[in-house]
C-alpha cells in the first residue's frame, strides 16, 4: 500500500495495512544528525525528503518559504526581524522570539499582514511534493490564528488588549484568518494532501486562555480556516502542544480530522482520548519526547510503543508520532528505534503483535 493511501485510510477511521508513521522534524540539528549531513533544513527539498524516507515515514510536512528577513539596525549580529516584524534570536538556524512588533494597544487595528501569495512562498512545497507525490503523504502547514495574533504583541498585551480592545484583536485575526487561508489556498493549489495547522493553545497545566474566551473570540477564526479548507476537499489536522481536554469539544465541533500531539508531560492521555473522540479524530503522537526519547533504552521506547499501538490503532484513527517533535535532545539512534518498532509491529490487526 503506498504511504499517502495509509494515512487518508486511517484519517477516514479504516485500517490500512501499517500503522502510518510521521513526527515534526524542523530542527536543523535533529534533521542533521538523522541524515549524517550538514544544511539539511525543511526548505532543502532533497535532503529534507530522504530523513523522511530514511525513518520510513508516511507523511512529511511542507512548510511556506518565509518572504525575507530585516538585519535590525542596532543589536547582536545574531538576531533579526522576520517578515511579520517579529524580532528573532538565530541559534544554529533556527529563529527563537524575542518580541513582536506590535507596542501599543491601540496598535492591534493598525498592524498589516504579509502578502501571503509572493511568487517565491511555495517554491519549497511544490519540490517536495514533486519529489514524493504518489507515495509519501504531504501535509501543508500553516499558522492557526491564537498563536500568531499573540506573537506579534507578546502574551502580556495580547491578554491586555482581550480585555479593552477586544474590536482591535478581533479586526486582527480577521486579517490573519484571511493569511492563513490564503496561505493553505497556495498550498492547495500545490498539490498537497492535507493541511496541518499548528497553533499551541494549551500550557502544561491547561489552556493559556479560558474555554469562554476561546469558544468566543479565537475559535470562530479557527472554524472558519478549517471550514475553508474542507471545503476544497482537504482533511485538517491540528498540532497543539500542552493541556487542551477541556478544549476538546469545541475542537471535535469545529470539524477538525485529527490532533496531534497528545503531550504527555502535560497529562493528555491517549486512553481517554481515544475513548472519547477516537470515533471522529485521527489521534497523532503520544510517544513521549520529553524523557523516553531523549535519555530511554531501547526496551523503555519498546513499552511505550506497543502502549499507543495497543491504545490507539485498533479501528483505524491513529498515526504514530512522539508528543512533541524530533527535537535536538533526541539521540537519531533512538528515533530510528521508534520507527522501526512501529513498522515491525505495527501491521494490522495489531492486537495480534507480540511484544
């Protein structure tokens, strides 16, 4: 069966003949260390692309090519602003927030989005799609709006502006809403498979914001990107670390077709979800990235392997993956240990599979 009929099967609840394999893979060292290459980044389509055939995946994540960086004026030579005007740190290639460029409450009304259809922001998508259609999966990702919106600001006034400029913060995610469904629009036209939309909105200890002021002020914005999307056709998945149960319906309402992480170190169980919305979500991760990945053996990533098959495959609906990323503290040896694991035990029926 090939890679791309595996996952839509399993994202449409039916069981293909693997589990389907996948993890975010973007940091430059951990792409590195995987490939034994240097300059493998996700807008280096070859190299990107053979770290994923290499571990076997499924499904491989395309991102838009950024529209240019700005050197500011005074500052450390490592540090830049992007094209939304957000200050960044550059560590060993990859950016780290520093500040957004809006200061000023009354700046929410003001602030303008880049042009999400410059002539170069799918050049890296369309050569990975060319290099894998008809076999690997090809997820478009894409900003969510929540997450996007407090950046510009930092959290502290985004929370502020919640508050007293509630009309300004919503005339601002009107106009990242419309970004970033002209972005997966682009992404479409491509020739994707799904889109994935990433947007943390959860903590470890729970939702950064209340289920009230989601459900009201964030989620209309979300219903709409993924609304638009099913419309042409796309399955939607949403990547969104931290502690989101009490979030869960208003998500399974909206219409998304899977979540992803599942992140154990924030007390998301893959039991209870799969119990509670394993009939209408693909459940994605759950492997866990924080200390069994990083520092585990082989017998300790074994366990938690066979726990998500065991959990999680049975009818279709789960797509293996840690609860996070393939992060720099991940020793290659040990990512290929999971995949590995996954693929070998991984054939349905897999209640069958001994351990």
């Amino acid at each position: 069966m090939r890679p791309v009929d595996r996952v839509l099967l399993t994202i449409g609840h039916e069981e293909p003949d693997f589990v389907p394999l996948t993890d975010h893979i973007y940091m430059p060292r951990s792409l590195e260390g995987i490939l034994g290459a240097k300059g493998v980044r996700v807008n280096t389509p070859e190299k990107y692309v053979k770290v994923h055939r290499l571990l076997g995946l499924d499904l491989i994540s395309a991102f838009s090519d950024a529209g240019g960086t700005v050197k500011p004026e005074v500052t450390s030579a490592d540090e830049e602003f992007d094209e939304w005007g957000v200050r960044q740190r550059i560590r060993d290639g990859m950016p780290w927030y520093i500040e957004g460029p809006i200061k000023d409450i009354d700046d929410f009304g003001n602030y303008v989005t880049p042009d999400p259809f410059l002539p170069t922001r799918f050049e890296s998508a369309q050569a990975i799609i060319r290099l894998v259609k008809g076999d690997l999966a090809v997820a478009g990702i894409v900003d969510g709006p929540f997450t996007r919106c407090w950046l510009l600001s930092g959290f502290d006034l985004f929370i502020k502006a919640l508050y007293t400029r509630l009309e300004s913060v919503e005339s601002l995610l009107d106009r990242i809403t419309a970004y970033i469904v002209g972005l997966g629009k682009g992404l479409i036209e491509a020739g994707v498979d799904l889109i994935w939309i990433a947007d943390d909105l959860g903590m470890v200890n729970g939702p950064f914001l209340s289920p009230e002021m989601f459900r009201n002020v964030i989620f209309p914005h979300l219903d709409k990107i993924v609304g638009t999307f099913k419309k042409q056709g796309m399955k939607v998945l949403l990547h969104c670390d931290g502690q989101i149960m009490p979030l869960m319906d208003d998500l399974v309402k909206i219409g998304l077709d899977g979540v992803h992480p599942i992140e154990r170190k924030s007390g998301m169980n893959l039991i209870e979800m799969k119990r509670k919305y394993g009939d209408r979500l693909t459940l994605v991760g759950n492997v866990d990235a924080t200390e069994v990945l990083p520092h585990g053996r082989e017998k300790d990533i074994r366990v938690q392997v066979f726990e998500c098959l065991k959990t999680a495959a049975p009818g279709g609906g789960y797509i293996l993956a840690s609860d996070h990323s393939i992060h720099e503290g991940v020793p290659p040896g040990n990512v290929s240990i999971m995949f590995r694991l996954a693929r070998k035990h991984g054939r349905y029926p897999v209640r069958t599979f001994q351990s």
